[in-house]
C-alpha cells in the first residue's frame, strides 16, 4: 500500500502515438524525476498501446485520445483512454508485468475497478478540458478540432 502522504510528480509530453487508427497523445510520469532521463523508445510504446487496442475503432469511438505511462512507486502503470461519444472516454489500466527474461509487457490489475490515482487525475483532467475547449465548445469533431485537441499536451508538476 502506499503512504498517506503527497509529493508532486514530474509528467512530461511525449510524441504522440498511431495504434490501430487512433492517435494517442503520450504522457510519462514520473514519482523518482531522475527516471525520465531514460524514456521508452516509442515503437515499444506503440507496441504496449496496441496490446490494450486490440482492434479498430467501433461505433462511437474518436480517433483520438491519451495514454498515461506512470512510473510509480510500487510499480509501473499503463492508462489508455480513447474518447467516445461526444463526451465519454474508454478506459484501461494496465500494470507491468517483467517476465524471466527481463521483457516487460503490461496486463490487467487484479483489482479491476481501479480507474487512476491522485497524480493520473490531474493529467485526466486537463485532458478533459482540452476536450471540451477543442472539441465541445466547437459543437464538432473535424480535422481543425483534432489537430486543436492533440496540440493541446501538459508537461510539469502535479
């Protein structure tokens, strides 16, 4: 379990990624700051992403959304989330899991209704806002608001 105490974490833009026909805007966090002077190569990052989205884009889905790799203190997370609707996210956390030859892949928590921690909020809720300024205020999702909402990224402290 973790301590009962809050200390800010680094949370650095990546560049996006494309996996299965939906552009990720990418975001590393970090709880030790030091850890993001090694940065996962990006077709690693895809390769994980794609693992979560398995298939193409369903009924209501946008072709946008987030991903979250959230270095952390009692282990490293994945969350991916991928708008739908006009005002809705899909949503998946993943944990890694280090098989016996050193290769790290990430798969379901075992506490399944986890949604995010404190830190990840934060990162959800500006998401959450650049979808609503690019997306909803707009009353539409063309290309204009797309480029609009993957411009938008967050790097700092949360």
């Amino acid at each position: 379990m973790n301590p009962l105490t809050y200390s800010p974490r680094l949370v650095k833009a990546l560049p996006p990624l494309d996996v299965h026909g939906r552009t990720l805007k990418v975001y590393g966090m970090f709880a030790e700051p030091e850890r993001a002077a090694t940065l996962p190569e990006p077709e690693w990052l895809r390769r994980q992403a794609a693992s979560v989205l398995t298939g193409p884009l369903e009924e209501g889905d946008h072709p946008v959304g987030f991903l979250i790799l959230h270095y952390g203190m009692d282990g490293d997370y994945l969350l991916v989330s991928q708008w739908y609707d006009a005002n809705m996210i899909k949503h998946w956390v993943r944990g890694s899991v280090v098989d016996a030859a050193g290769d790290t892949t990430f798969e379901p928590l075992e506490q399944r209704d986890l949604v995010a921690c404190v830190w990840e909020l934060e990162v959800m809720r500006f998401e959450r806002d650049a979808w609503v300024k690019t997306v909803l205020a707009r009353g539409r999702f063309d290309e204009a608001s797309r480029e609009a909402y993957l411009a938008m990224t967050f790097s700092g402290w949360v």
